[in-house]
C-alpha cells in the first residue's frame, strides 16, 4: 500500500515537471515572437511635422515620374512644367545623409505656410532637416495666403546703394577697391609684380596691354608705390601695401559690411517683428556665392580684357545643376559665425532653378509672383556696375547690372527640423499654421 502511494507521489512530480518545461518553452516562443514583431515594426512620425509631411509626398528627382515625363529625371536647363516637375522631389545625391533634401518645384497650391503672423511658401529643406520659406505677406482676415505682386513683398529696395567696387555685390561685403579709367600714351605692362621698400617693380614688360599684361604704374616706368591692375582695356584698380590681384579679390570678397537690402532685412523689419519668434527658426546658411565662373580680366594669368567676369551661379543655371550647398566657407554666413545678426536672409539663383525657373519665363510656378525682387545671388559686373540676380515679373531669373537698382524684398528664414503645424492642408485658402 505504501509502494503504491510513493508511485502516485513520484507520477505527479513528473507531470508537474513536464508541465513547467512546456510552459517555459511556450512563454519563451511567445517572448521572441514579441521581439520580433517589435523589432520589424517601423514607427512612423506624426503626419503634422512638415519635415515628414514632406518626404512622404517626395519622389526622386532623377526618375520619371508623374509630373516628369523624361526617363533622365527633371531638367534643370528648363522652366518647370507639367512634364519637368510639379510638387515635392527629393534632391538626388542626398538620398543618403542624415536629412535628405526636398523641394517644392513647379505650379504648386499646397506650400502655404502661416507663421508668425505673416503668409511665407515652402521653398526646400536644408541640410539640418530645416525647413525654408520665402516671405509671401500678410493673411487676410480669414488668414487666407492669397497674395501676389507688390502684396508678397515688404517693400522695394537696392540691393546696395553703394556700387562702383566689384566688392559690393555680396549680401555683406569687403575692402573698397573702386574703379577707374584710362591708359596712357608710353605707359609699359608688366604679367606680374614684386614689391619691396615699399614699391611695386612691373615684371615681364610690354608696351602694349594685352591678356598677359595687367600691370602698369600708369608710365614708362617700371618702379611705383601704387600700380594699377588693368581688368580691362581701359578700367583699372589700384593696389598698394603689396597687394595683387589674387589678395584684392579676396579682400573684396570678405564680410566687412551690411549690403543695404541686409540691413534693411534685419534691422528695419526682423528686428521689429520677428525676435519673439528666433527661436522656432534654425541658423541655417545663408549663401552670398562669389565663386567665380569666369574670372576674365580679373584673372592675371591669361585673362581676357575683353571678357565679362561671372559668378559661379551663372555657370550652374547654364548646366543646369543646382547647387544645395556654399562652396566658399567666407560665403556662407550664419549667426554662429557672424555672417548674419538674425535668422533670416535671403533665396539664391540655385534654389529658384530647383523650384522651376531659368532664364526665360515661366508664368506658372510658386515663386512667380508678377514683380521682380531681388535674390542673394550676385550675378556679373559690366565693368563699372556689378549685379545680381532677381526673379524677374514674368518669372525669369533674371539679374540687373545695377545693385542700385530698386526690386522687391522677400526674405526667407528656416524653421526648426520638428516644426509641427496644427491646422491647414497648405493651400492658399487654408495655409498650414505652425505651432
């Protein structure tokens, strides 16, 4: 009797093991299984940051898409149109970085921003997932967006007063070096310079000014305390303390000064209605490109007197590629390094080309408005008058020669990457409002 209770006893430890191994294999299953489904779960990120809202509209710029019937992608050599490029694209070669860019091209009605009590549109993302817009106004009373014209801009304004000197056509400016003109009957050209004791020796002379004679001291002599730099056949600079050509247009092209469209921007309105807002607004660049494409004259080793200096924006519209990024470190000014006293500047010749125009016009994209206003972008000199690029009433991107000139002023500023907006579905009627 006693064997057949020990029996039971031991029949029931073992049915209690067995049941604990499967209940451990079963919880253990169970627990991979919720590993697993978590681990191929994607969070998605709300809907109502813009930054997302956009990506999740983007399609690659390089493909064919709905809106862009060549096989190769947009081109940018073209205005943009029902076949090269309408709505949100993603900029190819950035599809890898942390934040890859994207842009609104073309004759779109759902980039309507409200912030800050004024109507902007959504141009591009930046290169630290910001998100840039270009002033477009004040809101209805119904906090409608539907300005045009002189209505999209805050006022009219030279792009600098200031405008007989290469140096003063970047959104800040260098060393003064204004022109001048003449030759003179005997005088000798040299393709270089020495100086020392405080005089400059004209080397490699010629009697004649030609692409590799640049120099002259304005006489027969070769020895003088200030020498000219002829960039072309009758118009000159001069340089002394040793300066040449090469440290001239680098003294030029340095950030010394406001351009009277910078100050006006930051000191007249920014700083009157825009402080309390800083900080929803990332310090992204702002690029003042005085790169050059074409250096001519300007160039003393082979340049052309005969030639017409550009920028660097000038090549790219003509390839058409659209530049995301500032290659000149001393161009790109920000609040960090002083290039800038607030967040806010100006769009360049490269971002008008991403949202659709070129150099003819274009009636039917977003940053047509019918009135010219003035971009960051300088453009050329004519010899006597550097200029800069605007888009013009009909759309074009355009350029006066004259920084004098009197053009719209539509600044543009870069929202935080998880800036969320709370209402609106970005049409002009029903912009998005940012919290």
């Amino acid at each position: 009797m006693k064997k057949e209770k020990k029996s039971h006893f031991n029949l029931w430890i073992y049915i209690i093991i067995i049941v604990c191994i499967l209940s451990s294999s079963i919880a253990y299953s169970a627990l991979n299984a919720s590993v697993k489904i978590t681990a191929d779960v994607v969070i998605e990120q709300p809907t109502n940051i813009l930054y997302e809202m956009m990506r999740k509209s983007s399609v690659m710029d390089n493909i064919q898409s709905d809106y862009v019937s060549s096989s190769t992608g947009i081109n940018f050599k073209a205005i943009s149109s029902n076949t090269n490029g309408k709505g949100v694209y993603e900029r190819k070669g950035t599809e890898n970085q942390q934040y890859p860019i994207y842009y609104y091209r073309g004759e779109v009605d759902n980039n309507n921003v409200l912030f800050a009590n004024y109507c902007w549109k959504i141009v591009r993302t930046t290169e630290t997932g910001g998100i840039k817009l270009i002033f477009n106004g004040t809101p209805s009373s119904s906090n409608a967006c539907n300005n045009t014209g002189t209505a999209s801009q805050l006022t009219v304004k030279a792009f600098n007063i200031n405008y007989d000197s290469l140096s003063q056509v970047g959104y800040r400016y260098g060393t003064f070096y204004g022109y001048k003109q003449g030759t003179v009957n005997g005088a000798i050209y040299g393709s270089s310079v020495s100086y020392g004791n405080g005089n400059y020796t004209v080397n490699n002379t010629s009697n004649t000014i030609d692409n590799n004679h640049h120099y002259s001291c304005g006489t027969s002599s070769s020895t003088c305390s200030t020498v000219r730099y002829y960039y072309a056949k009758d118009y000159y600079i001069n340089l002394t303390s040793g300066d040449t050509i090469e440290s001239a247009l680098n003294n030029m092209f340095s950030n010394k000064s406001d351009s009277t469209i910078k100050n006006y921007i930051e000191n007249t309105w920014y700083k009157e209605h825009m402080t309390n807002y800083s900080d929803k607004l990332e310090d992204t660049v702002w690029c003042t490109d005085r790169s050059l494409a074409d250096a001519a004259g300007w160039n003393p080793n082979g340049g052309n007197l005969n030639g017409t200096l550009y920028f660097g924006g000038d090549a790219r519209n003509k390839a058409g590629t659209p530049a995301i990024t500032c290659s000149r470190e001393e161009d790109r000014l920000t609040v960090a390094n002083g290039g800038v006293k607030y967040k806010v500047g100006l769009l360049t010749s490269d971002e008008v080309l991403l949202a659709g125009g070129q150099t003819i016009t274009n009636n039917n994209y977003f940053l047509n408005i019918g009135s010219y206003y003035w971009l960051g972008s300088p453009y050329t000199t004519n010899n006597i008058c550097p200029g800069g690029y605007n888009v013009s009433d009909g759309g074009l991107l355009g350029y006066s020669y004259g920084i004098y000139r009197e053009h719209g002023v539509r600044p543009a500023i870069s929202l935080n990457h998880d800036s969320t907006f709370n209402g609106g579905d970005g049409t002009a009627n029903s912009p998005y409002i940012i919290d």
